[in-house]
C-alpha cells in the first residue's frame, strides 16, 4: 500500500477534496480485496490509513459543503395519500370527509401538525387507515 497525502492535515479545494475522496475509494477496494476489513474493528496500516484521510475529508465536509438534511413521509401520511389516490379525491374533498378545516388537514399532511386522538379516530373511521399506523405516527 502507497500512503498519499502524507504532507497535509487539512482539505481546503474541492480539487484536493475530490482526490483525497478518490484515494480513499482505492484503499476501501483494496482492503476490501485483500481482506484487511473482513475483522469488525481490525487496526491495520488500511483502517489507520482509511481513518486519517476520511477524517480530512469528513472535516472538509462539515466545513464546505451545505447538505440539505433528507426528509421523508411518515408512513401515516403515506397511507393517507395512498387512501386519497384510491378514492380518486383531493386534499379539499378528504378535509371535508374528515369534517377538518382544510389549513389543518393541510398542516398535518405537511408533519406541521400532529394528528389529535379525535382526528386519529376520524382517519379510523372515514379512511380506514391502521390503527397500530396512527397510534405509531401521530
């Protein structure tokens, strides 16, 4: 194994970012390939290696580059739309099934708001959503 980057301690150009990324790629395959990362928790010259640089470009990272943080739908409100999508109704149609203003019913759809124990029984009753999905979600 050829150790590079010997003489930095830090990542400050995307161009260095991007080879020191490279370099780390390769020693991955290669411990992978030789068998240097089969032991969980293993201390050889690839793990120390593999640590050294994914720590400069963990900092780079954290420093120079603005991740959007993932969002995802609760299962509940999947389930909601799911149940919409089926019934071939709007948002409107289903806040009026639900007897729920239509700026609530859009608050909970959007996670803003959380689902109350009488709209749970609503969603129950008039949508058929699972219980065990309101009781977990809302």
């Amino acid at each position: 194994m050829e150790k590079k980057f010997l003489d930095i301690t830090e990542i400050h150009t995307p161009e260095l970012f991007k080879q020191v990324s490279e370099y780390t790629d390769a020693l991955i395959a290669e411990a992978t390939a030789n068998g240097s990362l089969d032991e969980q928790g293993a201390i050889n010259e690839y793990t120390s290696e593999i640590a050294r640089v994914g720590r400069m470009c963990a900092d780079y990272e954290s420093m120079y580059l603005k991740f959007e943080h993932l969002k995802f739908k609760s299962p509940l409100i999947v389930s909601i739309e799911k149940e919409m999508e089926k019934r071939h109704i709007k948002q409107r149609q289903t806040a009026k099934l639900l007897d729920v203003k239509e700026s609530t019913f859009s608050q909970i759809m959007t996670g803003k708001r959380s689902v109350s124990m009488r709209m749970a029984k609503r969603l129950y009753k008039e949508l058929n959503i699972d219980p065990g999905l309101i009781l977990e979600f809302s």
